[in-house]
C-alpha cells in the first residue's frame, strides 16, 4: 500500500482484517513513526482500532522504504493523492513518480492498482511508465465516504475492478471475496470514469438540493417536505438531497473539474456538469449576500467592520478534514466583504489548523459568539443543537443565526432570544427530530 492519506490507511488496515499481510508505504518519517506506535491522525471512527488490531495481529506494517515495501507484494496499490491541477486537471506527478520509483523492483507477476482516482487512460499511462511487460496494471476506484470510510470499505456497496486481464482482475477480486461484495468487472478506461461519474451524480443532486430550496423560500414551501416527497422515490433517492452551504471536501471538486477538463480535451460538451459547479459557486454567493442583507452596514452590501461567529468549518462532520470545505468558502467570501470572523468547530479542539489570515479559530461556542451581528451554522456537527445557546445569546450584538444546515431547532433558540433562518424551511414549519 503506497500511501497513507484517508484511503491508503483505510485500505491497508482494512484488508489486513480481512486476513491479509499488508504493508504501508509513505514517505512521511514522522507519520510513519506514529503509526508504527498506532497513533492515528486521521479524525475516522473504527480506523485507530482497525490499525491497532493489524499491528498487533502482525498482519499491518508501515515502513517509509517503498522499495522494501514492494519488493515482495504479489499486489501493490497505489493510494497517492491527485489533487486539482492547473486548469483543473487532475495532478497526476505523485503518481508518475512512484511509477519511476518502483519499476524496477517489482515482482514478476505482480498486479499494481491504481485505488487514486485518476483520469481515464492512467493504467495505460501507468502501464507505460512502468515498462513492464511481465506486470498487470488494474484500475480498482475507491468509494469511501469521509467519516464512514472504514464501514464503507467493510460493506461496500460494490466493488469496481478495471482489468484488460481476466486474471488479474480475479485476483484483485480474491482480495475482497470476504465481504461478498457486488463486483463490477470492466475495462480500465470504464473503471476510472465509473468514479468520477459517480462523484459528479453526487454534486448535482446536492445542486439541486440547493437550489430547490431557493425555489422553496420563493413560494413558501418547506424543502424538508419536498425532499422526503422526491427522495421516497427509488428511482431518486433521499442521499445527497439536504441543502447546504454548497459542496466540497476531498473528492467532488477535484473529480468534478478533473472530469470537466477531460471533456474539454475530448471535444464533449457536457452543459449539465458545468451547470453543476456554476450552481455551487453562485448558491455560496447568495448565502454571503443574505448575511450582507441582514447584517451589513450601508447600502453596498458591505460587512466591513461586522463580527459574525461560524459554528463547524471542516467540510462535513465526522472529520476534521478542511479541504475544499464549503464552509471556508463561504468565509472568504464573507471576508472579501470586510466581515470579521470567529469560528467554533469541535473537531479543530485540539488539531489548530493555522487559519490566522481568515477567521479567529477558537475552542469555546459561546466565546466565538462574542460581540457577533450573527451566527453562521456551516458544518452539520449534531453536538451543536446541544450548545447552550442563551448564554451564546447573551454574548452577541445581533440576534440571529444563519442555519445554512438545517440543523438546530427554532424554538430552542426563541426561548434564547434569538432568531432563527434555514435554507428553504419557513420557521413556523421547521419540525426538528
């Protein structure tokens, strides 16, 4: 396993479960060390006892020497990162490197798979470079959900394996035959666009999910009610159906412009994808602008000089991952207005990402509130329906909440003297579990 970002750990621990002999690459020495130690950085339930039990059964190693690593692995996945590149192509020189790095070493015989999602043609490019006549390279995509990952790999609800050899395709398989899992057997090219396809799907229902609830606040309709009507529709679906601030994290923004960027250069126009990241931009832009409305000073829509306090900045909850998180975007853009920012997040209590030239990141909810026009609900963390909320009252200059997740409970907040707006749900209907 050549990486131990959320998938490369995941998956090592996770085979290793499964009875396998595992051992993690990654050139990180200090990161190496610590899970060695078992010593888990990665905010992920189940993961720091998945990696524990691996190393104490000896079936888990980690090594920063990933030569050793694969000199001997009848399978070697490659677990890199493929963040957005320039012009939004996926950036694929982790990949490419570790290709060249290990060329040599490799087994005859070995199947390498690519799990980084990677765009169509990386096996024949990987295949390439490896140079290897004697080694299969197999597309075998990832679909792991961010605080759910190692419940996802355990139970997946399928298993995609991209292959041009049938046999090494059967031995990828062999690898997950304890979970009895649904395969899909395919050609690479169908393997690698399978991801990204899915990932896009994803972002625009969640697009939709957000701009029907634009259409909900213009009539008076309660998005929640809509969505449940749709979403009890097998051939919908209710996931990926709740508004929010817009989407991000790890995977939908990379994967969605990588694929936009592969159409592009293919001559493909696909209006429906560049419509899908215009929405979220522009839904993102429309949230700033009701905060300006209700907070701004002037006429201009300027918050120079406003305090707002943001409760949750990581780009969903059960995380503490903030890339592309869409609650920092929407920071920016409230800063690009002048607003000055406080922000709360329960899963950055202890980890302090350094976000100094952006918002004040504080570990008290009431302290972040202090002197605020307006509290800011952008992440979906439950523990924030539990905040003592008249004592966040009594600390703020303003008296509403922006819950642009839907999240808390209306009259709770009355009763604290605050008032509450959500995305698409008139207050009067709002029914809170």
């Amino acid at each position: 396993m050549i990486g131990t970002g959320y998938v490369g750990l995941t998956t090592g621990a996770c085979l290793a479960s499964l009875g396998h002999e595992v051992v993690c690459a990654d050139a990180d020495p200090h990161k190496v060390g610590r899970l060695r130690a078992a010593q888990v950085d990665i905010l992920e339930p189940g993961l720091p006892e998945a990696v524990r039990d691996g190393l104490d059964a000896g079936r888990l190693e980690f090594t920063g020497d990933t030569a050793a690593a694969v000199a001997e692995a009848d399978v070697v996945f490659l677990c890199l990162p493929t963040p957005m590149g320039a012009g939004g192509a996926a950036d694929l020189a982790a990949v490419e490197a570790v290709a060249a790095q290990i060329r040599e070493v490799l087994r005859p015989g070995c199947v390498v798979v690519n799990k980084s999602t990677v765009p169509v043609g990386t096996c024949e490019r990987v295949a390439a470079l490896l140079g290897r006549t004697d080694v299969t390279v197999v597309s075998n995509p990832e679909f792991l959900r961010e605080g759910r990952a190692v419940h996802d790999f355990l139970h997946p609800d399928r298993v995609v394996i991209g292959a041009a050899d049938p046999d090494a395709a059967r031995r990828v398989a062999a690898l997950y035959a304890e979970l009895d899992a649904p395969l899909v057997l395919t050609d690479p090219a169908s393997a690698e666009l399978t991801k990204y396809a899915a990932n896009f799907f994803l972002a625009m229902k969640l697009s939709f999910a957000n701009n029907l609830a634009t259409l909900c606040e213009r009539f008076g309709a309660d998005i929640a009610d809509v969505t449940e009507g749709i979403g009890r529709d097998p051939r919908i679906g209710s996931a990926f159906l709740r508004p929010g601030p817009g989407w991000g994290g790890s995977c939908l923004p990379k994967d969605t412009h990588a694929l936009l960027t592969m159409c592009d250069l293919s001559g493909v126009d696909f209006p429906l994808l560049s419509a899908t990241i215009e929405t979220n931009v522009a839904h993102q832009r429309q949230l700033v602008e009701r905060v300006a409305t209700a907070c701004g000073r002037g006429g201009d829509g300027s918050l120079h000089g406003v305090r707002l306090a943001l409760y949750g900045i990581t780009f969903k909850a059960g995380t503490s991952d903030l890339r592309d998180s869409p609650a920092l975007a929407v920071a920016r853009l409230l800063r690009e207005r002048g607003a000055e920012l406080t922000a709360y997040d329960p899963a950055l209590r202890e980890q302090r990402p350094d976000l100094s030239d952006l918002v004040e990141l504080v570990d008290d909810p009431v302290r972040a509130a202090e002197g605020a026009a307006a509290c800011l609900v952008l992440t979906e963390w439950p523990q924030l329906r539990d905040l003592d909320w008249a004592a966040i009252a009594a600390r703020m200059a303003g008296h509403e909440v922006h819950d642009f997740r839907n999240l808390l409970d209306p009259d709770l907040l009355a009763r604290a003297g605050l008032s509450w707006q959500g995305i698409g749900r008139p207050a009067s209907a709002v029914r809170v579990p």
